[in-house]
C-alpha cells in the first residue's frame, strides 16, 4: 500500500476524502443513557476529528454543537443547560439545539445582532437508546437510518459495553475482520482453561477446536451491495465444511459469527484519527437480554476493568490495562496459559496487537499473505467508495437501509453446497421476523 493511499483511508477530519465519506453516512454517537435527563450536564464530544458538546434540552431534545462559542470562543461545554437552549457562561450567549443563537444578552435592548449569528449543529435521532448524528451535507433533509439488526431491537436487547481504543479507527476494524488471528491470539495453551462449561453447552468449544486444528482457513472473498463479506472454510468431521461468514458494511461496521443466540456485530467509531470507539452492541432478535448480558457479553471486561472516567472528550470507556502498563503482560501467563500472556479477554488481547501498530499504522511497511485477502477487499471497497463521491455518486447503502440486513453467521454444510446461498436465504429469513415487528 503506498503512503497515500494509507492516508486516504485513515484521515477522517472535515476535508479528508474519508472523512466525506463517513460524513454521508448517520453515525450512532451516544447512547441515550449518557444524556439521562432534560437539562441535565453537556457532554463533551469528539467525533471524527470535531470537537463537539452534546446536551439534551428542556424538552428532551438532543443538541450537537460546535464546542466554540462563536462570540470569544470560550468552550460551550461550561455551558448553563436551560430553557431549551445552552447558555454560554462567559457572556450568556444562547444557542438552541439547531444552533440558532436565540439570545445575546450582553448587547443593547432590541438589537437584532443575534440573527447573524449561527453556530455549527448538527442533526440528532434518538430511537432504540442510540443516539445518531448525521454530520454530512444534507442536513436539512439527511438520508434515512440504516436498518442494523441491533439498531432495529429494543435496548433490553442488546449489549451496552463500548470502550475505547488509542488507535486508528482502520487498524483497529480490521481486526474483526481477520478470521486468521483466532488461531493464535485468542487461544489458550491449554485449552481447559478456555472452553468453560458454558462455552461447552453454547457449542463454543466445538468451533474453537475446529479453528484451533486448522489455521489456515480458506477465505472466499466477496463484495457485497454495501461492504465485503469472506466465508471462512475449514474442515470438519464426516465430510462437511464448517464456515464462518464475517461482514463489513459500509462505512465502520462490523459483524462475526456468533453462538448461544446473539448476533455479535462492532461498530468502529473514529474519535478522531488516533482513537476510536468500540461499540459492541451484540443483541438478540429474540429475547431480552439479561442486566449481565446488556452490559456486555461475558468476559469481554478484563478483571483490571476500566479507568474512572473523566469529563474529557476522550475520557470515557479507557481500558485499565493499556500501553503504559503493557497492558498487563504476564510472561509466566503466556508460558503456562494462554497464548498471549494478556488477560484472557479478546478486547485486551485485540487492543494490545491493534495499539501497538503505532497510533495509525504504517501500512507501506505491511507484507500481506493470502490470509489477508479479506482485509485488501475491504480497504478496496472503503478507497473506491471515497473515490466515488468525486462523481457524486451517493455511497452504498446511504439511501438504501434494508442493505444491513446482514450479520456474521456459522454453519457446516457438505462439499457441494454453497456458503453465499445458504447466508443469504438464512439472512432473509432473520431479517423479515425482525422488520416486521
Ligand atoms: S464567549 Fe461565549 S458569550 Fe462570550
Ligand atoms: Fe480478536
């Protein structure tokens, strides 16, 4: 890959090709707990390089808007959350969630000067306790909303677990898409420690057996109508092929197999171009999840937990075991039990290999095998999709929802039958029960 082109992919600020193409696309910012009450305190918010403030006005309302106050430039963060609008504490300016500036208390009476001024805001959707912000073009009439299987359900069923990652938003997604590393980051050396009895009894153990005899699956690639899917094959016993069917949907979205009936989908958020935000909202189409469940799918949490939060745009969600502690290596660990010697928990293991690639990863010093076929495919489709807006074509699935209705799946079948036709009448099926509610 040549410099340019890993720039092109990983530059999200306003201006960048990636960054445009992100900025056509809605993106869920917060979780509508994060703003709990009407009036309640402002958030700060970093989102694809913008330093924002969120709040959720008298009426309920979520605002997001521009962090400068376009009077001197204080942070709009100190901001009073009143009376529908957020007032600016140095000289009690008045934005509304649109952004108007509906009060300029410090000029003379019966000045208009106010209705010159604007600052940015943009366009919020609450729906499914996801909070979703469009910051593209069409802000008076942006598209509609993807249709995401987790987007779709209650928030009773679905994970809330996110955390962050200090990398690029591409390092980091591309990890979810790399089938190959599960036979080796992710394994134990001896596999009692791993295969729990619930593991076992959601048919975990199975897979992961099949995976951990075979680490060179074959990857059959594809792209699909808004991003790549790759059907992973290994052997398995008496003839039949099991396989594991990964997808990426355009523009951060990730989706892998899963088991014990909850789909296990990622998004990949860029905070900005060094740190991303990792949602897991894995969720069922079936079922409520239980308050373990909703916090996240077990284990994923390290037992070194999180750091305590601060008010910081970045601050939030952070890992306990990170760069500085080499998140928490243990060399005995990795000699008598697990492969990596990191906290059995694929988050930490993940975010170490992801962190440590540099904040954005130098991809000219890459050396790709065909076990990376997936990820070429993607950076493909995600370079040709920015490429496209130079001809004002409207990226995949901006204006078309129903293509998410995609996720990761496994499966064995015989040695004639064909993974893509089997994913996709098993997709249509899910998804119809899921509109239709
Ligand atoms: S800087 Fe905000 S009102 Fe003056
Ligand atoms: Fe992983």
């Amino acid at each position: 890959m040549t410099e340019s082109e890993n720039q092109l992919l990983t530059r999200v600020g306003p201006g960048t090709l990636m960054g445009k193409l992100m900025r056509q696309y809605w993106i869920p910012v917060l979780q509508s707990s994060d703003l709990p009450e009407p009036d309640g305190a402002p958030r700060r918010v970093r989102l694809l390089c913008e330093n924002l403030v969120a709040f959720r006005n008298s009426a309920g309302k979520i605002g997001l808007v521009d962090q400068v106050c376009p009077h001197r430039c204080a942070s709009l963060f100190f901001g009073r959350n009143e009376e529908n609008g957020l007032r600016c504490l140095y000289h009690g300016w008045k934005f509304d969630v649109d952004g108007k500036c509906v009060d300029v208390p410090n000029e003379p009476p019966g000045s208009k000067f106010n209705e010159q001024i604007k600052i940015t805001a943009y366009p919020c959707v609450e729906k499914n306790g996801i909070v979703w912000t469009y910051l593209g073009p069409q802000r008076d009439n942006p598209p509609p909303l993807p249709e995401l299987g987790w987007a779709l359900v209650a928030p009773q069923r679905r994970g809330a677990l996110r955390y962050q990652r200090a990398c690029n938003w591409l390092q980091a997604m591309e990890g979810d898409f790399d089938s190959s590393h599960l036979s080796f980051l992710h394994l134990a050396v001896d596999p009692k420690s791993q295969d729990t009895a619930a593991e076992k009894k959601a048919g975990i153990d199975y897979y992961r057996n099949i995976a951990r005899m075979d680490k060179q699956p074959l990857l059959e690639v594809q792209d699909t109508d808004v991003g790549v899917m790759y059907g992973a094959r290994r052997d398995a016993a008496d003839g039949k092929f099991y396989w594991r069917v990964t997808q990426f949907l355009l523009p951060f979205y990730t989706s892998v197999p899963s088991y014990g009936g909850k789909n296990r989908d990622k998004i990949w958020v860029p905070l900005d171009d060094e740190h991303t935000m990792v949602w897991e909202p894995h969720w069922s189409s079936t079922r409520e999840l239980s308050e373990d469940e909703q916090k996240g799918w077990k284990d994923r949490v390290a037992p070194s937990g999180f750091l305590p939060d601060t008010e910081d745009a970045l601050g939030k969600h952070r890992f306990a075991a990170n760069a500085e502690n080499d998140y928490l290596l243990d060399r005995a660990r990795q000699k008598n039990f697990n492969f990596s010697g990191l906290e059995n928990t694929t988050p930490i293991q993940d975010g170490a290999m992801q962190e440590s690639m540099g904040a954005i990863c130098d991809r000219t010093q890459e050396h790709l095998g065909a076990s990376d076929a997936a990820i070429v495919r993607m950076r493909r489709r995600l370079i040709n999709a920015a490429k496209e807006l130079y001809k004002n074509q409207v990226p995949p699935g901006v204006e078309n929802p129903a293509l998410y209705h995609k996720h990761g799946d496994q499966f064995l079948l015989g040695e004639k039958d064909s993974w893509a036709e089997h994913y996709a009448a098993k997709m249509k099926l899910d998804y119809a029960a899921l509109v239709s509610r």
